[in-house]
C-alpha cells in the first residue's frame, strides 16, 4: 500500500503539470514565439503523459492488489475465528448470517481498503496542490473559483450518517436473504415432500423485495453524490467564465492562465466528487466492520490450560489412554440458556476401560448433553468430567479429541468420495497410503457398511452428494461410525448412531466392537434394548439424573423401576409385530414394515 501511494502523490504531483505547460504554449501562440518552442511543450506534455501512465499502472497494481491480499486474510482470520468458536455460538447463529458476512461485509471492508482509500487520498492530494497551483497563477481568480467549495464538507457531513444506517439495514436484511436460502436448499427435501414450494418462494420473494426496497434507499443516497459534488464545483467554472473574461479583456491575466485555470477547476471537479465517493466506500466498510466486530468479539468458553497435561508416551503415532471415565457431581446447563435451566444435575459415575456402558433415558433426558462434555464440546464444570484421572480441561484439547471416536445423532457427511469421508480424522496423520486404506477398509467392515459401498458405482471412490444424499440413513450411519472407528479411539461414542440401522445389522456391528483386539471405552445411547442389553454396564437418566443403573439382568428385576417398564414395553411391541406377522402370513398379506 505503501508503494501505491507512492505512485499515486506521483500521478497527481504530475497533474499539475500539463495546465502550465498548456498555459505556457498558448501564450507563445498569442506571442507569435516560434514553432520550436511549442513543439517543446509538446514534448514535455508527452513525456508528462507517459510518466503519468506508467505510476497510473503501478498505483492500481500495489493498491488494488494490496486490498485483495488484506480481504483475503481478513476472511482467512473470520473463518480461522469461526472454526475456534464453540457449538454454543452456532446454537444462536445462522449460517446464512455467517456467509453473508464471509462475503459482502469483507468485501466492502476490502473495498475500502483499495478504491476508498485511493480516492480518499487522491483527493486530499489535488485539495492541499491544485489551489496551490492556482493561487500561483492568479489570486484573484482563485477566490472565485473556489467559492462554492465551503459548501461541499457540509454536504458529506450530512450524507454519510444516512450511507452508513442504510447501508447497515441493508446488510442486516442481505444475512436474512441468505439464511432463508441456505435454510431452504438444506431443507428441499422436506419443502417438496410437504409441497410447500410456492409458500417458501413467496417468503423468499418478499424478502427480496425487502432487500431491494432498502438498497434503493441507499442507492438514493449514494447516486445523489456525484451530481451534487459536479453542480458545486462547476459554480466555479461560471464565475471563472464570466469575471475571468473581463480580466483577459482588460489585460489582467493572459489567455493562456485563463485556459490553465479552466483546466485546474475541471480537475476540482474529481476531488469533490471523490471526497463523495471515498465518503461512501467509508460508511460501507463501517456498518460492515460493526457486524464484523460483532462476531470477532466472540470468545470461545472452551478454555485450554496455560500448562496442559500431557500423558506419558504423547504425542506418539501408536499412544492411547486407557480410556477411564469419571464424573463427579456434575450438573450442566447449556451456555445459551438465559434461565440456565440444569439439564444434568449431580450425576456421579465411573467406566472402567475397555468397559461397555449404555445410557436409556426418554428424549431431554440428558443422554447427548452428557456425551458432548467428554470432548468439550460444551465446557463442563471444573473438576466434573475426568479422563484418566485428569480433568478434561486439562488437556490440551486437540489431544484430547484425537482419543475419542465421536458418533452424534445427526450425521453429516461432506461432498467428498465415501474414503476421503471415512478417512476423515486420519488426514492430520502422516501414513502411507496402503496404511490408511486398510484402516478406512477395516472400520467399514467393522460397521457393516463395506459390502455396500462396493455396490456403489466407482466403490469407495464414489462421490457423494450434499450430505451423502445418495446413501439410505441406515448407510449413511454406518459410515460415520466407519470414519469414527478409523482413527482407533481409546474412547467410542455411539449417541442414537445405529436407529437407522435394522436389529440384526446392528447386532453384526456390536459383536464386531466386542470382538476386536483394541477394544474401546465405549459409551452408547439408545432407544432399543437390543442395543443395550449387552452393555456392562446401564445407567438410566430421567430428567438429568441418575435413577437407575446396573446390568440388564439386574435391572429387569427391579419391575417397578424405568427400564423394567421400558423393557416390558418393548417386548411387548416385539410380540404384537410377531403375531401381526404371523396373521399377514395367513391371510396371504405383503409383510409389513414396522416403525419406531
């Protein structure tokens, strides 16, 4: 930037140039002087120009170039912030808000930074030297021509409030545009499955007339500028038409000054209007720079120690913990809560490496709210959650992921070949390539999912669509748990990952677990007893508490405890879909699918 500004104090230190050149060759016309001295100033002019060109050339190369390099890590910095910022934050952000700011708010902060600020300092370079200029050649004249100019300041004064308000409404309006769109085209699915297509356009259409409507608003500001900054300014070239005429017919100032100072007020001209401009470009980058501040105020409640512990053996490519989990009077409410309602309250236990523990519980029970602090992904009271003896704050976070096989509830997958999915977590590790397919090979037969996957087209170099749209929800299950089971964690976390999965697939994958040589800690939750039942050990939420545990031949003893009556439940549904089996079978009937 410093370069172009450079170049740029040059082009406009040259642009004083050519009016004096242009005043001193019609005098010599007026004068009769001879043709080679005009042809001097003709040269001069020339050479003027080129020089001109060449800084005109290098101010566009450094500055532009400058602010694209300065919106390009200023979107590395909002994205490298997003990325360290909690899931409490996206509880309460859209990604529609998100992406517009990724893209208009930080190109307007960028065009700032390249044309607002060259016009900005080109102006100030032709205030502070073109009156200059012309005070040189004439006092009198300068006066006059500059009169109007007062005006201008006031006129920017007044406009810039009103650019910044709506261009701020403007943007606000923008984020709502393209949330409902992102919304949308997630859910298309489902809008077309309740035909629902022409109410959501009508929404979308109206907030496009919304944001068109206050986008006028703005721009009836903004196209307001340049003609007022014009009108202002050539009230100089009236009153320089109209006194400096006199002056040259009464002998005052010559011919070719009065032609210089027409070309200097010309040159006024873009000042003014640039003062408009930049005013304009500044107004914009601040409205989006307040949104931006916004989210860069965010910090992230998942602290990291100042002196992390770290096990013996770490970092290594084969270390492990052991997988020993503890909680310790924990209660727990979500950070975006305002009422901090408890959504887990003085839950103490204890898992035994290698251990197998199932967690039962109704919906909001605290099932996955338990799950997501082993990890951090929400911040766990001090001292509540511990992994091999150590409280999980002090790890180093990246660590302590790196031991746990996570499997939530909601499966994404990314827009990449089934490999690069599964192989997901085993990109950071540096492992030839027949390594790290024959552990995306092993996980994916450990869930049951690799028959599958050599059905599809090109294997598991398919590619995916949005969301792994083209695999069934049983499939789409499976491989998560496949890209989980491939970094071999000492800690597994299955929350509700297999209720796509029918039982006797399930009971394969299960068996799979427990069968292999480097057994996880593995912690899973469920609404089928078929998953659970082989667990070591169960413990039953209700409401965020711990009312119930022990194995599940213990538990069906107790007959009024929840999970005997859960238990009773279920089996009670299995018989009913066994004897509506066996009738459909006599009467001849198609088989019936039965539902959760």
């Amino acid at each position: 930037m410093f370069y172009g500004l450079v170049m740029l104090v040059l082009v406009d230190a040259l642009e004083i140039i050519p009016p004096l050149l242009l005043k001193s060759a019609v005098d010599s016309v007026v004068a009769n002087d001879p043709y080679r001295k005009i042809l001097v100033f003709a040269g001069i002019y020339f050479l003027v120009l080129f020089l001109q060109g060449f800084c005109r050339w290098g101010w566009r190369i450094f500055l532009i170039r400058a602010s694209m390099f300065a919106g390009r890590d200023l979107r590395s910095d909002f994205v490298s912030h997003l990325f360290k910022l909690p899931s409490s934050f996206y509880d309460k952000n859209r990604v529609g808000d998100l992406m517009a700011l990724a893209n208009g708010d930080i190109e307007s902060v960028r065009q700032f930074l390249g044309p607002g600020l060259l016009t900005f300092a080109d102006a100030l370079f032709y205030l502070f030297t073109v009156p200059i200029a012309m005070y040189w050649l004439s006092p009198k004249l300068t006066l006059l021509a500059l009169l109007p100019i007062p005006i201008i300041p006031y006129i920017v004064w007044r406009m810039e409030g009103a650019i910044h308000d709506r261009y701020k409404a403007a943007q606000n309006q923008f984020s709502e545009l393209s949330a409902m769109a992102q919304e949308n085209l997630n859910g298309i699915r489902v809008v077309k499955a309740f035909s629902r297509e022409e109410r959501q356009y009508s929404r979308f259409r109206d907030l496009g007339q919304e944001y068109i409507r206050r986008n006028l608003l703005l721009s009836r500001i903004q196209s307001s500028f340049g003609p007022l900054m014009d009108f202002f300014a050539s009230l100089g070239i009236v009153l320089l038409i109209y006194v400096g005429g006199k002056y040259v017919g009464m002998g005052l100032v010559t011919l070719g000054t009065f032609v210089a100072f027409q070309r200097y007020i010309q040159k006024m001209i873009w000042p003014m209007m640039a003062l408009g401009f930049s005013a304009n470009f500044y107004q914009r980058s601040l409205a989006s720079s307040s949104r931006l501040k916004d989210i860069f105020r965010q910090k992230t409640n998942i602290i990291e120690s100042e002196t992390p512990w770290v096990p013996e053996g770490f970092p290594g490519p084969h270390a492990r913990t052991e997988g020993r989990i503890e909680f310790r009077k924990l209660s727990f409410s979500f950070p975006t809560d305002a009422e901090q309602r408890p959504i887990l309250k003085n839950i103490s236990l204890q898992i035994e490496p290698g251990m197998r523990t199932a967690f039962v519980g109704k919906i909001g029970s605290g099932k996955s709210a338990l799950f997501s602090l082993i990890p951090r992904i929400y911040p766990a009271p001090l001292g509540s959650v511990i992994i091999d003896g150590v409280p999980v704050e002090e790890w180093p976070l990246e660590l302590l992921r790196a031991q746990i096989g996570f499997v939530s509830q909601e499966v994404f997958l990314f827009s990449e070949s089934v490999s690069e999915n599964i192989g997901f977590g085993l990109a950071t590790r540096d492992l030839p390539n027949s390594v790290r397919d024959s552990l995306i090979l092993t996980s994916s037969e450990i869930a049951r999912v690799a028959e599958d996957l050599r059905s599809l087209p090109r294997g598991f170099s398919t590619l995916l669509g949005e969301r792994g749209v083209n695999l069934s929800g049983g499939q789409k299950q499976r491989v998560s748990l496949a890209r989980a089971l491939a970094i071999q964690p000492p800690i597994l976390i299955l929350d509700d990952a297999l209720s796509a999965v029918d039982v006797k697939t399930e009971e394969g994958i299960l068996g799979s677990l427990r069968a292999r040589e480097r057994k996880n800690t593995e912690l899973i939750s469920a609404h089928r007893i078929s998953t659970v039942k082989q667990a070591d050990r169960i413990f039953v939420l209700e409401r965020g508490e711990l009312v119930e545990q022990g194995s599940h031949a213990e538990l069906i003893q107790r007959k009024s405890g929840i999970y005997a009556q859960f238990y009773e439940e279920q089996r009670l549904k299995e018989d009913l879909e066994s004897y509506m089996s066996e009738v459909d079978a006599k009467l001849g009937l198609a088989p019936r699918e039965f539902h959760e």
